[in-house]
C-alpha cells in the first residue's frame, strides 16, 4: 500500500503531505463517487504546500459542481510514484462458480483492449503465473524493446494473496485494485486505488 491518510480539512491536508514528503497526489473520499477521475476528484504529482492549497479547493469545487449531492468524507492525501507499470487485479463474485480473480494491464488505452484474463479461486503459484503469461500483452511485461522486465513475481504473490483473501471471506462481491503499479524485477509492486463491494 501506498503511504496515505484521509484529511477532513485544508490544514489537515497540508499536515499530512508534510509527513508524507512531496510529491503528494489527492484525492476526494466519498460512498457517492466511484470514479473519482471522472468529477475532477484527483489531481497528480503536487510539489509543495501552495500548490496543495490550490488543489485542494480545486477538487472540492469540481467535485460540488458535478455532484452536489454526494457526501464528502474528506481528501485523501497519498505519495506520489512513477515509473512503475499499471496492472488491474480484481476479484468477483459469480453465482455459479463462486470467486473469480481478474488479471489484465492498466492505463486507458490497453484498458480499452479489455486484455485480461480470469480463473477461479483457490490458485495456487502455477495459477497465479498462467494468468499473467495468458494476456494477449504479456510480453510489456517481460521487457519489450530494451525495457527491463517487470517484476511478475510480485504480481503473482498478489494474486495468490488476493485468492486467499476470496476463500477466507466469501462476502466480498467484487474487489479492484486499479492501479496495482509494478515496478521492474525484484522492486515489488504497490497498490494505488482499490475498492471492495461487501
Ligand atoms: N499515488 C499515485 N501515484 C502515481 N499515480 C497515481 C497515484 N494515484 C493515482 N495515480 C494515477 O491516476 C489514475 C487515477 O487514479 P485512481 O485510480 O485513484 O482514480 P479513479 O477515479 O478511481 O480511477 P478508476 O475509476 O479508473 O479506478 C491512476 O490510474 C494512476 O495512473
Ligand atoms: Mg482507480
């Protein structure tokens, strides 16, 4: 998980990026909104105090005038990474064969493509890795052009926990980590935004 703390006041939120350390990214917290990119509810890569201040009344501007309605818990005040590459793990409940788990690449043009792939829970480590080895752009992942490989060992680790999760309670419907941000062999991956329907 990313280091990050829900902040229910502009002082609040400049206390909080402190001691995270700039850059910070925010972002609007509400039971209403699912997508919060879609109301103006997140702004990137904020590098100090009096940008922060600025975007902080920005995203609640944005978010009052596209949802008047939807209740606001506070802004949610996160590190900001980059270099990693985006990946989306899910989980679902079906009626019929109980939890399935989801794997595919991130970032809006791939998906576009909707390139994933889904096999039901329990997997064990052999599972986890046919997963990733079954999307049609697995080779991004290996290291396409020069690139170094990313580090599908940690993306496995995360799909074998995320089955784990699924078996031990059955009362999640759905679960999304989008992005899970996966850096290059042997440096992890990090969860960016997740939600969970119980
Ligand atoms: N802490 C972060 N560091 C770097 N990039 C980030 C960070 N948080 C968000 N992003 C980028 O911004 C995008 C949107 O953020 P986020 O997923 O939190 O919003 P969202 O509205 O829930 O999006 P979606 O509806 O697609 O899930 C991410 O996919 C990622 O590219
Ligand atoms: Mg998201």
């Amino acid at each position: 998980m990313l280091k990050s703390h829900l902040a229910k006041s502009e002082e609040e939120a400049l206390a909080r990026a402190k001691e995270i350390g700039y850059p910070v990214v925010i972002k609007i917290v509400s039971p209403d909104i699912v997508h919060k990119v879609d109301v103006g509810g997140v702004k990137l890569d904020i590098e100090d105090a009096r940008e922060l201040q600025l975007q902080y009344r920005q995203i609640l501007a944005n978010v009052k005038a596209a949802r008047p309605d939807a209740a606001i818990w506070g802004v949610l005040v996160q590190e900001f990474i980059r270099g990693g590459k985006e990946t989306i793990i899910g989980l679902k409940h079906d009626p019929h064969f109980g939890p399935l788990l989801m794997f595919g690449l991130g970032g809006i043009y791939v998906e576009a493509l909707r390139d994933v792939t889904f096999r039901m829970a329990p997997i064990r480590e052999l599972g986890a890795y046919r997963m990733i080895q079954q999307i049609r752009s697995y080779k991004i992942l290996e290291g396409f052009r020069g690139e170094p490989p990313a580090d599908i060992d940690a993306i496995a680790e995360c799909l074998e926990r995320l089955s784990q999760l699924a078996m031990d309670f059955q009362e999640i419907l759905e679960l999304d980590i989008n992005p899970l941000m996966v850096f290059e062999k042997g440096r992890g991956a990090r969860v960016v935004d997740a939600r969970i329907l119980i």
